[in-house]
C-alpha cells in the first residue's frame, strides 16, 4: 500500500516537522528530515537565530493523523494536520510539506490510529524491540498515542507502532490511560511545568524544543484535548473571563495594539492584589521554556484571560 493523495497517512517517526515548502528547508534542518528524523541532533545543531526561523511550521508526533494532499517526486508531501485545528489556514487542520517517508498509509497502521486507550505520560521515552532491549525508535514524545498490543509484562508494555509489524515495548511506567473525562486545571499545568527550560523552537511540539502555542496545544494534548495549534485560534477555541477572575491553569493572551494575538501563556497563580500576575510560557525572547511574573512589556500587551 502505498501513499496517495485525498488519502490519510499516520506519523511513523517520533516527531515529523511541518514545514512551509521543501524549498525553504535549510542545510542544518537535515536531521530532521531523515526516515529516522533525529530532532535531538536537530535543535542541538541550530543557533539562536535558526531556532527562530519561519521555515518551520509544526510539529506531528508518532501515530498522527494527515490528509495527504499532494505528492511530489523529489519525496515531498503536502499534509492536512488534521488533529491540529487551525481555521484560517484550513477548515480541515494545519497544512503543510513533510517528507513523504516520514509517513505510513492509514490502511497500513490501523491498528495504531484512532482512538487509543494509551498516551505517553514520560517527557521523552523510547520504543524497543523486546522488554529492555534494543532501541528501535528513540525520541517519543510526551501527548503521544499508543494502542495497546497486550498486557504488561514485568514493567514492560507492547504496544503496536506505524510502520512495524510487531509490538514494540516501552516502560509501562511511561504510560497512561486517556482520561474519559476532561482534566483539571492544576493537572494540565502540572504537565507543562515538567517542560520548564525547554528550548525556545519556532514552531516546536516536543520536549526537544517547543513554541508558545505549542507547549498550550501539548499540555492538553496528554489529557486527550484537541486544542487549536496557534494561540489566535486558541483564543477564539477558549473561554473569555474578566480579568482578575483567572486561576492557575487558564490562559493568557496578548496582542499589540490593532494585531491579532501573537502570544499566550499558563496562568501559574491567582493575580496579586497589587495585580500582579505570573504565567509559564515558552518565552521568544530568552529562547526557553520559562515561569515568571509579567514583566511590563507583557502586561501593556495583555488582551486577555481565558479558561479551556
């Protein structure tokens, strides 16, 4: 079987970038184009100024859903994200190019798409071919679904993988259930304050390097939530509340006057009587993953507070 355009196709890498055209991928951007993407070796091998570049549009971790629209023949393919909302783009998800060997036919990997019982709980985790064996696909990120392939045995779970024919196996530790119900506040933000330093990454969905936006899409993301992947459609996908009502856990949007939002963070504490506020977010400026009260830039820029 193979790939074909107005077909789905499931993520078999551990994390596939999105990227705006196979022409705007850089020299330094080749290890995340391999079969084996290595997005480590990537983001270590990038500069500041790099880490920042508008080449990269998202991130698809292992088992993700795409559209596949079109097929090129140097290897390329146009994708639908359709598991990362974003309504001005596309009504149907997040478009853009991946290397078409980065994927599997939906028909193929049935087994391991949809709904799935198991997520990734650990930061990062590595599937293997027998219980503590040898590494068969390492860098599985926090938020990835996994279907069960049988019970755990001594610590160790199978579970079935896009593109292999036999179970692969990972610490059962690593894993847990998807929630049937929605999650509290205090659990979401407790996911995101395990990605505290994180390296800056435009465009980022992974515990290797993360956005804004990203670090919102994936915190909810391990509960089983479908948010939006930009912070302008997180805004318009959330609650609005008056500001002073926030509570650990909502979300603060900013915008600069007469733009759309182009900034969000987590709320971390009930704002101060003084009015000060505090948020973890995926800061652009210092290039990390961070927790602080709002400087003064950031409070000029605040537009909002809203509750997922």
């Amino acid at each position: 079987m193979e790939l074909q355009p107005g077909r789905e196709a499931v993520v078999r890498v551990a994390v596939a970038t999105l990227w705006t055209s196979p022409e705007a991928v850089r020299p330094v951007d080749r290890p995340a184009l391999a079969a084996r993407a290595d997005i480590p070796a990537w983001i270590s091998g990038m500069d500041s100024d790099q880490q920042v570049g508008d080449c990269v549009l998202s991130q698809l971790l292992l088992g993700e859903r795409v559209l596949v629209t079109e097929l090129r023949p140097d290897g390329w393919a146009h994708v639908i994200a359709v598991e990362q909302p974003a309504a001005k783009l596309d009504p149907r998800g997040y478009p853009g190019w991946l290397p078409a060997d980065q994927l599997v036919p939906a028909d193929v990997a049935t087994s391991a798409i949809g709904a799935s019982p198991l997520v990734l709980d650990a930061s990062v985790s590595a599937l293997r071919a027998t219980p503590d064996g040898p590494v068969v696909l390492p860098g599985l990120i926090l938020g990835t679904r996994l279907a069960p392939a049988g019970p755990a045995r001594d610590g160790w779970r199978p579970v079935h993988a896009p593109g292999h024919t036999d179970p692969l196996w990972l610490p059962d530790a690593h894993l847990a259930e998807l929630p049937a119900t929605p999650p509290t506040a205090a659990e979401v933000l407790a996911v995101a304050q395990r990605l505290l330093d994180v390296v800056y990454v435009w465009g980022g969905v992974s515990a290797y390097g993360i956005d804004c936006s990203g670090l919102v899409h994936l915190a909810w993301r391990r509960f089983g939530v479908q948010l939006p992947r930009d912070a302008d459609d997180q805004a318009a996908a959330t609650v609005p509340l008056a500001l002073g009502d926030e509570r650990p856990g909502d979300l603060y949007f900013f915008a600069r006057p007469g733009r759309k939002i182009h900034h969000i963070g987590i709320v971390t504490a009930e704002p101060g009587s003084d009015g000060d506020r505090r948020m973890l977010h995926a800061c652009y400026r210092q290039r990390r993953v961070l927790e602080e009260a709002l400087p003064a830039d950031r409070v000029a820029t605040l537009v909002g507070v809203h509750r997922v």
